[in-house]
C-alpha cells in the first residue's frame, strides 16, 4: 500500500493545508478544541452527551433548537468522508471497513434499487410494460443492455438528483446524531459519468450541456463539502479486469477501456475540486490495500484547524459561530425542501429532446399508477387497504405530502403526489384509463 504520489514508506496527505477550529462556543464538546478523528474503541463521550434526534420521524424545524441544539452532538468523528475510485476499483469494500472502524454509518453508493422499489414493495419496473416508454426509467442492467438509448439521459439525470439527496441524507445524520458518515461518491463528482458516456454518446449534447447548467446550480445549494476524501487511483487495466471477472457480459460491452478512461481523467478535475475545499488522501490501488494502515492516517490528520485567510478548507463547517447558524443548515438539509427547489425548479428542459414528455404520456402513467400499481385514487402513506393509518385523510407540509416529515430520495414517493397531467386532472378514479394506450401509441 503506498499513497498516490509519495514515498512508499510514508502515507500523507495530498494538497489540502490543515486550518483552524472556528466552532462557535457552545455546551460539551461542541467548545473550541482539537477533535482527531479516532478509532472507535477510544472514542469518549461526555456522561451529559445528548441522545440522537430521531430526525426520521420528528424531522427538525427552526423551534426545535430549542430543544435539541446541533453543536452539543459534535464530536471527534461527527465527520463527513466521501470514498472515490473508477467502477471497479474497491471503493464499497474499504468504505465499508472505514465506518466500521471509525464508528461511522456507512452509505453505500445510490443504486436505482433504491428509488425502483415503494414502501409497499412494488417493483416499478414489473409495470414497465404498461407504462410509456418514457416512464421506465433504467436500472444499470437496462442501462448496460441499451446505452444508445434516449432513457440513459434520463437515468442520468434521476441518479444526480438522488445523489443530491443522498449527500444531504449523510449532512442531516451528522447534524442531528453526531455519528460520522462514510459515504461512496458524491455529487460533487458525479460529473465523471457525464463526461463517459458522451465520450461513448450515450448521451447528446442538448442533454450533455445540460447536466452542466444543472449541476451549476445545484451544488452551491449543498453549501458543505466532506471534511476528507479518500481517491483509490486504481488503473483502467485493473478496473477493467474486476468488470470482467463479474462475468457481465452487458456491463463488459458497455463500459470499455474508453468509458474507465474518461472516468479516469475526468477524476483529475474532480480531485482539484475537492481540493480546494477538503483534506485528501490518494492511494495506489492496483492491489487492494490495508483498510488499517488508512486508519492510522486518518487519525494522524487534522480534520478541524481552520484559517479563514489560508483557503477553503473546511470553510463551510467552521464559519457558522452560534446555533441560529447551525439550527438553519440543520433545517435545510433535513428537509430537502428549500435545497432542491433551489437546485432543480424552473430549469427549463424544452431544448433536451431526451427529457421531454409527452402531456398525454403523463396522463397515462399517472392512471396506470393509480388503478395498476397503487390501486387507489390515494398517494403514499394514504391507503387503508396497503397498510396506512393515515387513510384518506391530508396533511400540509412544505415541499411534500408524505405522513411522514422524512423521505430519503424524493423521486422514490414524495414526487408522485406533485406529478399531474391536464387532461387527468379532473379524472380523480381514473375511469377513463386506456389498458391498450402503450400498444396503441408506441
């Protein structure tokens, strides 16, 4: 195990100069000092050190900082690290072994998995055959089956929002738990997707712009960065060898040597990125390295000493000074709400062929939804006959109108009840719902 571009006999850090602590002055730890991340067998905590907010099911409003204050759940691990590599280069294994050592939740890369499969366990994709063509969004396999297609820009565009969401998922179990996350990708390099499949053109350059614009908006709205990335540089041979000992032949056709290469350079601009904003740690890993030996060096750095004239390192988390500060970022990224309209409303979509959608396409999903899948006029979390306490009955909350104040991607459930189609609109059983509309126009 040697890091990327220094002696063997050494691991350190690359770029990135170590800044001082700006932490407003709050009760516990949340005091001004040096917190090391540690291994968690030597993780202390105070007797008086506050139990996790249960955010899933109390989410977390401005008024509740009262009761519950953001600084006091920090401590020496309450630490953001993001794990990049190329497809194929062990980036889950080790991710895995870090939160496991470091006292860490790990969050797994997104996978269409988690958005394709409702609470009622309805697999959307066993619907497919009656929804219109642009409603069957792809899964990997689809993708790797058929990446000319128009839909893999669609996929596309659905991963970057739940990556999105993903990333605000790890910030909010930080802030209302103090437990550190160990996540695989991010949004912040999601972009290296983009730029592989239009060098293979799985997708145009109207949607390919696009992504750009979007991202543009988007990420800003994240506001922090992780506190460390760890980059596994393993080479394209490498990458390409563990594709093909998975022995998928679909997933071997699709993503060749050109595909790993532009995710490759592609990762370079990632990395200064990053850099300006995060402390990194790069490796070799043309062989799996020693999760332990990463360990030793993540405890030798310094995740928290902050000057705000030396650069951008771990700006985001060490400006805000009181808790009305923290109270906000918490509330932002718990709710989702004000961030994602922000990132993705009013981005026009009219010039990228590959995202249109036909009104009359919609109003077929909606009753496909409705009369096939749900089986009921009624959203989410409002149906007696699936299980729902809340049957029938409505509740306001801004941005979404789930039962519940918490929703992990909102292209799972929360976005259905804000899908509509004008000439269903007035359609509320769906009584006028075509079983042959799919055969008939496609």
């Amino acid at each position: 195990l040697r890091p990327w571009g220094t002696m063997a006999s050494k691991l350190r850090p690359v770029g990135c100069v170590a800044v001082k602590n700006l932490l407003g002055k709050s009760a516990g730890l949340s005091q001004q000092q040096i917190r090391t991340v540690v291994h968690k067998s030597i993780l202390r905590l105070p007797e008086n050190y506050p139990q996790p907010w249960d955010y899933k099911t109390k989410g977390f409003s401005l008024s509740d900082m009262f009761k519950d204050r953001t600084q006091d759940h920090f401590h020496a691990n309450s630490k953001l690290i993001v794990v990049e590599g190329n497809i194929g280069s062990g980036k889950s294994t080790l991710a895995k072994e870090l939160a496991e050592q470091l006292g860490m939740l790990h969050m797994p890369e997104f996978k269409m998995d988690d958005i394709l499969i409702d609470r009622y366990g309805n697999d959307m994709r066993k619907f497919y055959h009656l929804f219109p063509e642009r409603f069957r969004i792809p899964d990997v396999e689809m993708f790797y089956k058929n990446p000319m297609s128009d839909m893999s820009a669609v996929m596309q565009e659905r991963i970057f929002s739940c990556r999105f969401d993903q990333y605000l998922n790890a910030l909010a179990h930080i802030m209302n738990t103090g437990q550190g996350v160990v996540l695989e990708r991010s949004p912040f390099s999601d972009f290296v997707f983009a730029n592989a499949m239009r060098a293979k053109n799985y997708i145009g350059p109207e949607y390919f712009s696009h992504y750009y614009y979007q991202r543009k908006r988007a990420l800003p709205e994240i506001e922090f960065w992780p506190h460390l990335v760890v980059y596994l540089d393993a080479p394209t041979s490498t990458c390409l060898q563990n594709i093909k000992r998975r022995g998928n032949k679909a997933e071997i056709a699709c993503v060749d040597e050109t595909y790993l290469k532009t995710m490759e350079e592609s990762y370079k601009d990632s990395l200064k990125e990053y850099k300006r904003h995060s402390k990194l740690l790069a490796y070799d890993w043309t062989k799996p390295g020693d999760a332990d030996v990463i360990v030793e060096d993540i405890e030798r750095m310094d995740l928290d000493f902050f000057e705000w004239h030396s650069g951008e390192v771990f700006e985001e988390w060490k400006l805000r000074v009181d808790e009305i500060g923290w109270a906000e970022a918490r509330t932002k990224v718990t709710n989702k709400h004000d961030a994602r309209i922000m990132a993705f409303d009013g981005i026009e979509k009219h010039e990228v062929g590959e995202l249109y959608i036909s009104p009359r396409d919609a109003g077929h999903w909606l009753q496909v939804m409705k009369t096939q899948v749900l089986k009921s006029p009624y959203g989410y979390g409002y149906n007696r006959l699936l299980g729902d306490e809340q049957a029938g009955m409505s509740i306001w909350r801004t941005g979404q109108t789930l039962p519940e104040p918490w929703y992990d991607y909102w292209y799972k459930e929360a976005y259905y009840d804000q899908a509509e189609a004008q000439e269903t609109s007035l359609d509320f059983d769906s009584d006028s719902y075509d079983p042959d509309y799919v055969h008939h126009h496609h």
